[in-house]
C-alpha cells in the first residue's frame, strides 16, 4: 500500500515509517519539523518506497494514498503549550486536512488521539467509555481539547461522509529517539541521571503513570489500522503502573547514577493517576504490551547516552 504518516519524522512516527517499510509498504513522511527531526528518518532517505515531504498540516495536502496515520502534533507540555494557539490548530485543521484528504481518495485514516482526553480521571484504570475530566480553559487545554475535537471530527466525518476512520488513545510512550528537551518524564529522568544532575519530581511522587515502549505501541497502530469492522476508539498503553517516585530510583539504578531527587510544585490540571484499561484491545486486537519495562528503558539509556556524547 502506499501510506501517509503525519508527524513522520517525529518519536513514534519515524517508528511507525520503519515498521511499515519493512512490511513492504511504500511510505511517505509528512512533518513541519517541529519537533520532529532529520536525524529520525535519516536512515530512509536512501530508501527508495520512502518519500520525505516538509509540509505544515494546518495546510491541506493533495497525494494519493490508501491509509494515512495522522500523528502530527507536539505532544509534550513543553512544546505545546509554547505555541498553544498553533496546537489547537493542528489538531483541529490538521484532522479537517486529513479526513478530506481521506474523503476524496477513499483512504482509511488512524487518528492518534491520547490519554489526556480522559484529564485528571476520576477513573480509575481509564476505560474507553470514560468520558474524561477536563479542564477546557486551562494550560493543557490546547493539546487535550484539541485531541478531543479531533476525536470528534473523526466520527462526524464516518457518520455523515463514511469516511472509514480508527482511533487509539495512545498513553504514557518512551524509547529511542525521544527528543532530550521535551519536558517528559522518562527522557527528563534518563538525560538528569546520565549527568548527574538532580532528578526532579513534580509534587510528591506519588502521582502515577504507566509506561508502553515504543515497539509496543507502533505494533497496535498498525493492528488498529488492519482491523475490520471496529473504528475505537481504543486504549494502547502498558498498564503496568508506577509512582513517579518508584519510577526515579528505577532510573538511578538503571543508569548507575548517584544523582539526588528534587521536588518541584506540581505544574496544574497535572493528572494524578494515570493507567489504562487494555481489555477493548485485547479483545478486537489480540494486542498487548510485551517489552518489560527494564528491557526498554535500558535500550533508551543506551540510546540517550550515546546522543549526549556527541
């Protein structure tokens, strides 16, 4: 098939591009370079089924394709609220862009929405049918709202235009290639340890949250997009779920670091609990996490270690 991947040349989606690559796909990469990054896609520019293209999704696009996985968006706190404005609009224009781009050539499209749809949950693992609890007007909004409306857009262009549309909720994901300055917690924790500076803990720790490795995650995307008859949305994530503070010393002991922990004021709308529920996954799927957590931390140190010293 020849398949667009939005946000190609970001964390997840330069993963995604390898996988479909090596499944025989032709594959082309759209990104703004935002914050995604050459260094990601380098690897495939060699590659003739793989095609690059810079282009902003708040702009429309016209190229032929049979599947488009939408992942184009910041999705750290660090740099979406940087440009909040700009945010929403990729989330809101680039999923109008998409979906009349999959309207007109028939192509079944993946929106990557998240776990931040579901807010400060009140639920506790986060069910799909759990309708969230979010803040519209907070600092955080821009991203959660965005991701919801994008949400919705999805299912009003299936109802009303039948546009053959899927969406996952993708939660907490880590692994090469995780840029260094975004602000999440595993690349904060990993690049603090490796030069030995503090590790900082928003609030007490005792916050949780659950962690899926990327190769984990790429495989749902892509058991999501094959799958017949079931549009989601649909939780991918690990629910195996760690305190921030458990998490930290699993770091330190990792990397070998003698860093010491410091907490800071836990930033607002900052959600206290955070594990999904797999079970809709499972079952339409056949989908679960299966890199154990120490396994793939330890692949994202060594990556994150060789990065710092260049």
């Amino acid at each position: 098939m020849r398949i667009l991947v939005t946000g190609g040349a970001g964390f997840i989606g330069s993963h995604l591009c390898d996988r479909l690559l090596e499944r025989g796909h032709e594959v082309i990469c759209l990104d703004n370079f935002y914050t995604g990054s050459k260094d990601n896609i380098r690897h495939l520019l060699g590659n003739d089924h793989f095609e690059m293209l810079r282009h902003d999704l708040i702009e429309p696009i016209l190229v032929e394709v049979d599947q488009i996985y939408n992942l184009a968006c910041p999705a750290s706190p660090v740099h979406y609220q940087y440009n909040p404005v700009k945010t929403i609009k990729t989330n809101v224009l680039g999923a109008l862009n998409m979906l009349g781009l999959a309207k007109r050539v028939k192509a079944r499209i993946l929106q990557a929405s998240t776990s931040e749809v579901y807010g400060n949950p009140l639920e506790h693992p986060q069910r799909e049918s759990y309708w969230g609890n979010v803040n519209p007007i907070g600092l955080r909004s821009c991203y959660d709202e965005g991701k919801r409306a994008a949400e919705t857009l999805m299912m009003d262009y299936h109802r009303q235009n039948h546009v053959d549309v899927r969406i996952v909720r993708i939660f907490n994901t880590y692994g090469p290639r995780m840029a260094e300055n975004d602000g999440r917690v595993v690349s904060n924790f990993i690049v603090q340890a490796l030069r030995g500076n503090p590790l900082t803990i928003y609030g007490d720790g005792s916050q949780t949250r659950s962690f899926c490795y990327v190769d984990d995650l790429v495989q749902g995307l892509i058991a999501m997009m094959q799958c017949d008859g079931f549009i989601g949305p649909v939780n991918l994530g690990n629910p195996n779920e760690r305190t921030i503070m458990e998490f930290a010393h699993i770091i330190l002991k990792l990397t070998g670091s003698s860093s010491k922990v410091e907490n800071l004021p836990l930033p607002a709308d900052d959600p206290v609990q955070r594990r999904p529920d797999i079970a809709l996954a499972q079952q339409k799927l056949g989908w679960q996490p299966k890199v154990p957590l120490d396994e793939g931390l330890q692949i994202t140190i060594d990556f994150f270690r060789k990065k710092l010293a260049c």
